[in-house]
C-alpha cells in the first residue's frame, strides 16, 4: 500500500488531491504551517481527515521538526504544495521515492514564489503547472509531469486555483500508475529565464498612466481574492480594485487615464485608462468594507474625480 505524506499551505491547491489520498487510502500525514493551521484544519476535518492526521511546522524548529514528522509516519514519499522555506537535501532524501512539489506554473517560464499570480498578471496564453523531483536547489528537480491549463479571460486568482487544484487531482491515477512504471523525466535548463519573486505592493499597484485597460484588468484578477485587490488610490485614500470590466462608451473626449468619466446609481464608476479605454468598476475594498462602483457614487464620487498611483 502506498503512503504518500502531503506538505501545504493553500487549501484550493491542496485539499482535491489530499482528499483523493485519503480516499484511497494512501495519505500517510498532512504537514502544514504553524500559521496556516487553524484556516486549514477545519477544511481538512470537512473532508474527513481527523486532527491526528495533522501536524504543524514552526520557523524556528521546522527541519528537526520535519525530519521526527517523517520518520514517524513513514512515508514513501511526499508531494509539496507550497512551502515558503528551502528544504534541505538531507531531509529530502528521507523518504524511499524523494519530493515531488507540484509547482502551479510552467517551468522554465514561471520558477519562483506564486507563479498563479504571475501567469494571470502577464496574460499568460499559455499556462498550467509542472510536478517535479524536489532537489536542494529551489525548483530546479526534473519534471515529470507537464500539464497545461490555460487562464479563462477574466478569471480571478482564486477561480483560477481551485480548477488549478481540481485539475491536478483529476491526473493522479495516471501519476501513480507512472510512479510505479518509472517517470520520464525531463530536466529544464534555466537558461535565461527570471526567478519571480513573490510580488511587492508596487507591483500590485495600478499604474494608470503606463498600464493598458488590459493589463489592469488582468493585474486586479491576479491580486483577487489572495492579495485582497490591486491597489490605487481615491481622494488620497488607498482601496483595492477586486473586479472591473470593459465598458464600452462611444465617443468621449480624451481625458487623463484614472478620470471617473461616468458616474451614477445604475452604472456605479467608469475610468477612463490609456488609449480612450476605459474600464467599469464593480467591486472594491476600502477600510468600510466591500462595495459595489454604484455604492461609490452613493458615496458623492463623481465624473472629474482621479484615481491615482
């Protein structure tokens, strides 16, 4: 019998492929972080897995921590859905049949931290994700499984994982059946491509004036829900762009892109961007809560007024 050990901190990643484990009876354990633990224990229990199941790893004794964890449950091997921290090659070479991470973004394109919100930022036609031999080195083990999976115009961070997470259960029988044949493996060579870092607060910023309507459609999906929207201003106050949409309003006169060109109770907020595009607004976040665009009106926002960087 396969005993097969999950290490996580996303539960819409995760929790499909944990529960397909579980159900077959190959899940030997579920390792999350300290942090994450009291969000995805009760997911977890709602899929059946009891408590006992479940252990947490702290910064500051995770590798000793993980390395008694291991040797406890005896797992074959472990598949890695998101971990913030370098596991070291003598913790991965505890288990029979190594580390698999399965990796939410295409190698060489998309190593690096939140790949997900990379591809949805760049309008990535081609997106989708890898599993991979876990190495000491960060996201460089060879592939052994490729899968594409490409973004559905105007689909958000959050939409765009939970097919991600239902997808990737969908291929584990196939996974497995490969695991026990052998895997081919295919080495990625990094050649030039970036290392992404998990994105900073200026790039998950509007910049109205250098960024097409496109583009910040795209940036405000890929900061929904995980980054809580993409952030500009209004009256010298800071809120978060959740969803907008394309508005379409004839001929108007060329305006400064970030303008409120439209404003009233049945269409809420229309701004004007570069090019004489212009984008809708439909949800926001502000300190007072979530609101609709025809709330902001309600709220004295009028056509003249800016939003900025």
């Amino acid at each position: 019998m396969k005993k097969i050990a999950v290490i996580c901190n996303s539960d819409n990643l995760a929790i499909p492929a944990i529960n397909y484990l579980f159900t077959n009876g190959y899940l030997a354990g579920v390792g999350v972080l300290g942090k994450y633990r009291n969000f995805l224990l009760p997911k977890l229990n709602g899929i059946g897995i009891a408590e006992s199941l479940v252990d947490s790893f702290d910064k500051e004794n995770w590798i000793q921590a993980k390395t008694d964890w291991l040797k406890r449950i005896e797992a074959d091997t472990v598949w890695v859905f998101g971990f913030p921290w370098k596991i070291p090659a003598t913790l991965l070479a505890i288990p029979e049949k190594g580390f698999f991470n399965f990796h939410f973004g295409l190698f060489p394109m998309y190593r690096g931290a939140d790949p997900i919100f990379w591809q949805i930022k760049n309008k990535e036609e081609k997106a989708g994700f890898v599993i991979h031999k876990m190495t000491g080195e960060v996201d460089a083990g060879p592939v052994v499984w490729e899968e594409y999976l490409p973004i559905v115009p105007g689909e958000n961070y959050g939409l765009y994982s939970q097919r991600a997470g239902m997808v990737a259960a969908s291929v584990l029988d196939s996974f497995l059946q490969q695991t026990e044949s052998g895997l081919p493996e295919r080495n990625e060579g990094k050649g030039d491509s970036p290392y992404f870092k998990r994105p900073d607060v200026t790039q998950r910023t509007i910049s109205w004036q250098t960024q097409s309507a496109e583009e910040i459609e795209w940036l405000v999906n890929a900061c929904n829900p995980k980054y809580g929207g993409a952030s500009t201003r209004l009256r010298g106050t800071e809120i978060a762009l959740l969803e907008v949409a394309p508005a379409d309003v004839g001929d108007s006169p060329a305006v400064e892109p970030g303008t409120v060109i439209y404003s009233d109770a049945l269409y809420g907020i229309i701004v004007a961007c570069r090019d004489q595009q212009y984008l809708r607004i439909n949800v926001l976040s502000m300190n007072e809560g979530y609101i609709s665009g025809s709330k902001l009106f309600s709220l004295g926002v009028k056509a003249g007024e800016k939003f900025h960087d």
